[in-house]
C-alpha cells in the first residue's frame, strides 16, 4: 500500500510539471542538443537534424541504428536551415499569419466575386478608358518625337 501512494505521488508530480511548465528544460536537458527537424523516409527510417551547441548534426535513424551523415559547422548555412525550420513549425507566427491570411482571403474572393459584384463592370470600362488614354498618349509622344 505504501508503495502505491509513492507511485501515484511521483506520477502527480509528473503530470503537475508537464501540466504548469511544459516550456520547462530541467528533464530535458536545458536545452544542449535540440531536434531542429525530423523527415521520415519510411516506417521505421527518418533523418533528424540536432542542434547541438552551435552546430547541426544531420542523423540518418533506423531501427537498428543511428548513423552522423553531415555535420554542419558554417554558422551562415546553420542560421539559414534554422530560420527555415523556425518558419515552417506549426506554431511558428509566420505560419499562423499565413494560415490566417489564406483564410481571409478565401472569404475575400467567395464574397466578392467578380461574377457576384455589379460594379465589376462598371471597373472593366474604366480600365479600357485608362487603356485607351495610354494608347493615345504613346501615338502623341511618337508623333512628337519624329
């Protein structure tokens, strides 16, 4: 019994820092090595890519074993892949803005059809007044030109 009542307290304590502190880096390593990117090739292979310190290790993972395939040590190179990582993360701000931008302009074009709008045309004129203007304007500069 008593040993049960341990187990379910060092559970709590578990779940209390996953729940409240999920940021938190002290079981993780406060922050050494990082997986930047992972691409699974198959079932059981995927390349990972770690940052670990200032340098990115590109990892060829198998079931069997995990081999170093690159080591990256160009801070420029290093800085691109990360930034390119960073931006394609789902939680990243430039990936919710393009999320959100791509919506907003979905209801944009399903409101404001061309086909819907009765000034379409009324815009369509225009432009071929504007057209026609130009038209007459480089015969003018031509003409003046000779």
């Amino acid at each position: 019994m008593p040993l049960a009542v341990v187990v379910a307290l060092i559970l709590g304590v578990a779940w209390v820092i996953k729940r409240f502190m999920p940021g938190s880096r002290m079981l993780t390593g406060a922050g050494v090595m990082e997986i930047v990117a992972r691409l699974p090739l198959s079932g059981k292979q995927s390349l990972l890519l770690v940052k670990v310190g200032r340098r990115l290790i590109l990892l060829g993972v198998s079931a069997e074993r995990i081999t170093a395939l690159d080591v990256l040590d160009d801070p420029e190179q290093a800085a691109l892949l990360l930034g390119e990582a960073a931006s394609r993360r789902s939680d990243s701000i430039s990936q919710a803005f393009a999320d959100a931008f791509g919506r907003e302009t979905h209801q944009y074009m399903e409101h404001d059809s061309p086909s819907n709008d009765a000034s379409w045309g009324a815009v369509r004129g225009l432009l071929e007044k504007v057209r026609r203007l130009a038209g007459r304007q480089e015969l003018m500069e031509a003409r003046n030109e000779k």
